[in-house]
C-alpha cells in the first residue's frame, strides 16, 4: 500500500490505476461485472448513447470519481453525464416559489408553516407547533415528490384516510393536528424535482441509470414507475449479501480508549501514523460534532490537510455565534454575564471590555440593568463611552415590529457593532468571517426579505420570538469552509462511504451511545402511520445502518475507536456493530501494537520560586497574611497578579452579607452624626434607614437576600445594645471605612480599617467587623503575634498618633454583639513590622517561597492548582 502515497491532482484521492487492489475500485472497475462496466452494457442494451445518458449517483462527492474513472476506462468515445437528483434539477433550471411551498429552508419553512397554523385555527400554539410542523413535512416530503404531480391529490387523498384510522386518541390531539397539517402542505406544495416527471429532461437525455445508495429513494422509484424501464434502469452498487460478507472478511485494529480525551488522542495519532505511511487520504467518521472538532484541532496543528465535507451548523460557526449572543444581550432584563459574552465578540468593545468586566466582578454587579448605576464606572470616561455604544446597539432591538423591521434592526446592529464588515466580501477581498455571506443568506440579511416572506412579516414580533426564529433557523442550515487541494483527511458521514476508495478509515466513537445499533426513528409518527405512510420503519433504518457499517469495512485499513467511560465516569460498553465483529475474530488490539508510546512517569516537585528580580513593592494586611501562611501563595498571587475571576451568577452569600452590613454601619454613623443626640428609637430608625439605603445601591436580589434580612431586625437590636454599653465606657466614634499608608522599610503597607473609635482619655481603638462564628474570632486573638490583621491595622496608625493604639474584632450576629480585644497590641505591631523587614530582605536574597500551607489554607486556595500539591512525589 506504500503506493497510495501517490495523490491524484485532481480528486484528491489516490491514483486509480495504483489501486487495482482496493476492495472498491474493484466494485468500480472489474471487467463484466464492476458498476461502470454495467452501466456501459445497459446503454448498450437500450441502444441509447453513452452521450446522451445520465447516471444520477448517490451523493455530489462522487461525481469527480466517476468522470475520471469513466475517461480512464472508457477513452475511446463519448461519456454519460454523471449528477445528482439535485445537480441535474438544478441544471434544468428549477425551482418553487409558490407562498406556500416547502423550500425546505428552515428559515423559510418555519414562517410558513406558523402561517398554516394561524389558518388552521392554532394562532395561540404556532410559535410551539411550527418546528415540529415542519420536521413532520420534511419527512413526508420525499413521499409527496415521488408521485407525479397529476396523481398526488390521490396519494393524499389515502394518506388522509390511512391518518384518520390511525390517529390516536384525546391524549395525541396535537400530533395529530401536525400531521394532518403537515399532509396537506406536502400536498399543495410544488418540488424542483417535479421537472423529472415532464418532457423537458428528455429533450437530450434517452435513458438514465439510477445508481441506488444505502437509503430506499421514494423519487427515484416513483421516476421508475412513471417514465418504466425503457427510460429509467437502476443499478446497484453491490448486492447486500456480497457487501455484509466482505465486511465480515476485513481485518481491522480495535482501540479502546479510557475517555473522550484519550480517543480525540489517539485518533489523531492514527491519522498521522497513516499519513507517515503514505496511507491517504483517510475517511474519518464520526458523529459528534465536537468530538470530531477537537481532532481536526490536533490533526491541523500538526500541518495535515483536513476537507470536511460534514459541514458545520452555522449557529456554531464565529458568525452564528455572535448573532445569537447580541440578540441574547439586547433582552432588557439580561444578566452582565450575557451581556459581556457578546462585548468580548464585540469589534468596538476589544479594548476596553476586559477593564469593564474587572470593574464589574469587583462590584459584583449580576444585572446589566445596574451597570449604569455604578458610581465606580462614571469616573472612567472610556466606559461611559462604551456603555452609550451598547445601548444604541442593544435597544433598537427590543422594539416590536415586522419580520421585515427585526432584520433591518438586526443588520443595523451587526453594522454599529462592527461586526457587518466582517461578515460581507469587499470587491477582490473575501470576507473576514468566511461563513458571514452563507449566514446573511440564510437570514436573508443580505437583501431585502424574500417575497414569499412578505405575508408572514406583517405580523408583529417580539424579540423573543424573533430570537428564537434566528436560533432554529441558524441551527437547521450548515455551512462547508472551502475545500483544501490535496486532502490528507476527510471528515465524512458513514453513508457517504459507499463507493468511496479512501487507503485508510477511522471509525470513531464506536460505543454504545454513539453508535447505537437500532434507535427510534425520529418524528411524530406511530409505527402503524409510519407503516401505512410508506415511512421508513426502524427495521429498515437499522438496516440501512448495518450496510453503511459495513460499506465503512470495505477499505483496507481500518481503526475503530470508542471510549469505555462517558463524561461522568460510567462505563461503557462497545458498540453492538463492533461486538458483531469481534466475534469473527479480524480484530487486533491496537493497545499492543506499536501505536502507543511508552512514557516514565516523573513524580512531581514542590515549587520553588525565586522573586529577587520582582522584589515587594505593596504589602496588606491580607497580602502579608498570605506571605506567613504559604509562601507560594504569595508568589502566585501577590507578586506574579494571578487572580480568578470573581462569578457574576453566584447566589447572595454570608459573604456578601458581610460586605453589606459594613456599609450600613458605615452609613448610619455618618448620620448618627449628624442627627446629633438620639435616643434608642431614633438610633433604629436611622440604622433601618441605612439599611435600606444600602440594599437598593448594591442591587441586592430581594428573594435571595430575603434569609439575611429576616435575621437584620435581631443583628440591629444587638448592635445598638453593644453600642449604648460601648458609649457609656467612653468610646466615641471618630472614623469609618478608612484608607491608610506607611511606609516601611521600603515597602508601601496599606489598608482600610473598618472604624476607628477616640477614647475619652485619648486612646485610639481600632475595631474590625466580622460575622464569622465566635469560636473563629476567639482563635484570631488566641496568639497576638499570629493574628497578622489587627496588628497590620495597628501599624499602620503608629505613625498618626502618640496615644496607645488597641484593637479589638466585634463580632455580630443574630444571636449576640460582643467585642474580643486584642491583648498586647503594642507587642504584636512591633513583632508583625520586625517581621515584615526579615521577610522582604529574605525575598530580596533570594529566598525561595515553597508552598507550606496546610488544612484550610490548601482547601480554599486559589493557587492550589499550580502549585500541585496533590501530586508531589507521586508516580
């Protein structure tokens, strides 16, 4: 097979003349009885010349094969013309355009069939019904176009009858409405194919060789029964028998993979190990779309070519993505998360949307509704700016209006964006996004809205309702990148293997969730309808999976992959199709062969960085506190900036309880203040009012803040209780929410004390809030010289003040206000500022900082991910 490295220019496939041995190029060329030698015989047969006939294929992929394998085997005179049902309609030049006709184009489909509901009496259910309406009519719709048009309103007459018998009860009352509706549209539609059934395809075509693929082709068949064997002979492409025993006969590798990571691997191991040995191009089969993804990553960056011939939904595409995020983004109520999903597609937003989603997670702002309220951002002219492009982006799209005004709005948001640019071709120059052009096509972004939408774009839409037409619209159409010369790999369906000489095929997700061996059909069919229909049964579906299965064996080297644990751990069990073939015994195991690499493990060092060159610029009470508890934690967080990203979506937490109840004491003693002498009543009075002050400028959501405020009414008496005691003792508030700075030792030590408190005979007392339980304050003055953040808050007051400093944390719930001091103050400021100088002059040495933490300060570590302490030493 090392001869297959020798690539056809024009098909990217292997040379046929050097494939003489390949299972299918036999089927293609064997003298008598391979398939062009029989089609040349039946044109012999009905006297008609190879000229004027045409050999309608399976697929378009074959096409080129065809034309060049005819010319090679046949030089000497004229070649039939090889198409598709649909090439060969589209060169008669047909078409619909009826108002009422399926196009099958979602977009398209969709607004008619919501039309037909309206008309059938189900305005209130059409937004509901439409997409299974139109599923059920696609299904049917090869039924309707293989009759001639003349004799349809007969089959339609039988299939209403055949319905009514076998419609189900009360219970199946909207499926039944479905497909009665869907029966009579199939009905009164017209199909490009119907041109196959008038004189006009035979003005220079005698006779026409239908080359049958995997699927029953109800259009051919009724193109058979109509135009009878004179003008319409079918041919198959090998006989069921014949290819069920050649799959059974093929040797192939079998590789079990521990997950989906592992088989993305190990597939795209295969296919380069294939590409080394000259064996391309490959098919590689798989039907996750995902999955199929992360391997065409791998195998393009390590330069192979991949043609991908299964397309992608254009709702995954850069443009579907985008269009889908702004129209969930305009919604008025959207969260910030929605919002900064978009602004990070966003042209106009790239430089600065990173400063605004710091600024928002810092605030915690979850609505995007508050955003402009955050005092913090109107002293940034640069996002007050960005904020005015949003909302003249965001709200032209929130009006209701016509089809036709949603997707002039939709446009003009692509274009104040900057993102319509990228999407539309500029003379010579492609497009920016190469997809852009197939999605305003689908949309019909790109011109004025299609006639046939005319009726249906009268009535008024919501955006919501419009949001969710772009998403099943963009969902239902696919879109092909452009086809690279010279494949080395193509991604291709497993029906699309028939006929196909590829040198090697890769046969991924083979287990028993992707590759079922028998699944429901789809549709809301019965098995009685489906029957009386002339639907596809799922016995002949599973066997139409069995021969593409098979047809996907006749290639002469093959790996079949699955994993044998999904997502969440479970095992898994190989496909039915692959235990079929393992009991013939053809199968080796790959997990022996040469295909892996052997690798020593090596156990895992603790980190020791260095910060000499970094040096320590800014110290706070928190930053320190991480220096004396690990280290390295220090290092990643302090001194490299490592931080996570604060989640915009978490629920309201006692943490954020924390951070509301010191604004409210903040607040009320700014007022208190002010309003002079007040008595208990007057105190609480003030501290409610505070209270709710402060809830409407942080945004609290009322219901998940609601736990937090039935415990406020018995927080606040205790409070104010502890403050009468704490006032007769001759402590007066003086300070809150203050920021301070000292220099020591050149380093800046900064921080912001929660109050401070005067003293009558002039004593500074410094007090931290903490909602924290009692036992942990307790263990916070339990050894002054650990307690890193009284003693932070002391220094950084040494400087203001000749009067001794104390510090004491005021521990509040609901259950009880009380005070724990701080003993031997003066000791622990001076042993924590001692400390401060040794360890920046150690850092400044060159002093490693391992990783040292242990028990709570690993478990919650926000570095515990690089610093890999759960690996250390292991193998």
């Amino acid at each position: 097979m090392a001869a297959i490295a020798k690539i056809h220019p024009v098909l990217g496939l292997p040379d046929p003349q050097l494939l003489a041995t390949h299972p299918v190029m036999h089927q293609w060329l064997a003298p008598e009885k391979g398939l062009l030698y029989r089609l040349r015989q039946a044109m012999a047969q009905a006297g008609a010349s190879p000229a004027r006939c045409v050999v309608l294929l399976p697929y378009a992929q074959l096409r080129p094969l065809a034309q060049r394998l005819w010319q090679q085997v046949f030089d000497d005179g004229f070649a039939p013309r090889f198409e598709t049902t649909r090439s060969w309609t589209t060169a008669l030049g047909a078409g619909v355009d009826g108002i009422f006709d399926l196009r099958q184009d979602r977009a398209q489909d969709l607004l008619t069939a919501h039309s037909l509901l309206v008309q059938a009496g189900q305005s209130v259910r059409a937004d509901q019904l439409a997409p299974h309406l139109v599923d059920a009519a696609l299904q049917l719709a090869p039924l309707a176009a293989g009759r001639a048009p003349q004799q349809r309103a007969v089959w339609a007459q039988a299939c209403r009858d055949m319905l009514r018998v076998t419609q189900g009860g009360e219970a199946g009352q909207w499926e039944a409405l479905v497909a009665q509706v869907a029966l009579e549209w199939v009905h009164i539609s017209a199909y490009a194919s119907d041109v196959l059934y008038t004189e006009v395809p035979w003005q220079q075509v005698d006779l026409v060789l239908q080359v049958c693929g995997l699927n029953a082709d109800p259009l051919a068949e009724g193109l058979q029964a109509h135009w009878g064997p004179g003008r319409w002979v079918p041919c198959q492409w090998m006989a069921v028998e014949q290819t069920l025993a050649l799959a059974q006969s093929s040797r192939w590798r079998a590789h079990a993979c521990l997950d989906a990571q592992d088989e993305a691997r190990r597939s795209a191991a295969c296919a380069v190990r294939h590409i080394q040995a000259g064996r391309f191009p490959l098919a590689l089969v798989s039907s996750d779309r995902a999955f199929t993804r992360q391997i065409q990553v791998q195998l393009e960056a390590a330069g192979v070519s991949v043609r991908d011939e299964t397309g992608w939904k254009l709702s995954t595409t850069r443009a579907g993505t985008y269009t889908m995020a702004l129209l969930r983004a305009a919604v008025w109520n959207a969260s910030t998360d929605t919002v900064l999903a978009w602004l990070k597609l966003a042209p106009f937003a790239s430089a600065q949307v990173d400063a605004l989603e710091a600024l928002l997670r810092r605030y915690g702002v979850r609505d995007w509704a508050q955003v402009a309220r955050l005092g913090a951002l109107q002293k940034q002219p640069a996002l007050v700016q960005l904020l005015d492009l949003v909302a003249q982006v965001r709200e032209p799209l929130q009006q209701r209006g016509t089809l036709t005004d949603a997707l002039g709005r939709l446009r003009g948001a692509l274009q104040r964006s900057g993102y319509g640019a990228l999407l539309e071709a500029t003379g010579s120059h492609p497009a920016v996004v190469p997809e852009g052009s197939a999605m305003l096509a689908c949309l019909q972004l790109d011109a004025q809205a299609h006639d046939a939408w005319a009726e249906t774009a009268q009535r008024t839409w919501s955006l919501a309702e419009f949001t969710a037409w772009v998403n099943q619209s963009l969902e239902a159409a696919s879109w092909s990148p452009e086809y690279p010369q010279n494949e080395q790999v193509v991604l291709v369906p497993m029906s699309q293997l028939l006929a196909r000489p590829f040198a090697a095929v890769l046969l991924c997700g083979c287990d028993e969730q992707r590759l079922p061996a028998s699944a429901p059909p789809a549709g809301i069919w019965t098995r009685a309808q489906r029957e009386a229909l002339g639907l596809p049964s799922r016995e002949a579906l599973d066997q139409v999976q069995r021969l593409a299965w098979a047809t996907a064996l006749h290639t002469p080297e093959i790996d079949i992959l699955w994993r044998t644990s999904d997502d969440s751990g479970e095992a898994l069990m190989p496909s039915t199709l692959v235990q079929a073939l393992q009991v013939h015994g053809n199968g080796v195991d790959a997990a022996q062969s040469a295909w892996m690499k052997e690798v020593s493990p090596q156990p895992q060092q603790p980190p020791q960085p260095q910060a000499q060159a970094l040096g320590v610029q800014r110290l706070s009470a928190s930053a320190y506190d991480d220096l004396r508890t690990c280290p390295y934690r220090f290092f990643a967080l302090r001194i490299l900036g490592l931080q996570s990203d604060d989640e915009l979506e978490q629920d309201v937490d006692k943490r954020d309880f924390g951070v509301w109840l010191h604004e409210v004491l903040s607040r009320f003693h700014r007022q208190l203040a002010l309003a002079g002498d007040a008595d208990r009543a007057r105190q609480s009075e003030l501290l409610d009012a505070a209270a709710d002050a402060v809830s409407k400028v942080q945004g609290l959501a009322h219901a998940e803040f609601l736990p937090f405020m039935a415990s406020w009414p018995a927080v606040r008496d205790h409070y104010l209780g502890w403050l009468q005691a704490h006032q007769a003792a001759g402590y007066a508030f003086e300070q809150s929410e203050l920021a301070r700075e000292r220099s020591w030792q050149g380093v800046r030590l900064q921080g912001r004390l929660d109050r401070v408190d005067r003293q009558a005979q002039g004593g500074v007392l410094v007090l931290d809030y903490k909602t924290e339980s009692s036992t942990r304050v307790r263990e916070r003055i339990a050894s002054p010289m650990e307690d890193t953040q009284m003693a932070f808050y002391g220094a950084l007051l040494q400087e203001e003040t000749a009067d001794p400093v104390e510090g004491s944390y005021l521990m509040l719930s609901e259950n009880e206000c009380k005070a724990f001091a701080q003993p031997d103050m003066a000791l622990a400021v001076q042993s924590l500022l001692d400390g401060i100088a040794h360890d920046v002059q150690q850092i400044a040495q060159g002093a490693a900082l391992p990783a040292l933490g242990e028990g709570d300060a690993c478990t919650y570590c926000a570095a515990r991910g690089l610093c890999r302490k759960d690996t250390w030493g292991s193998v």
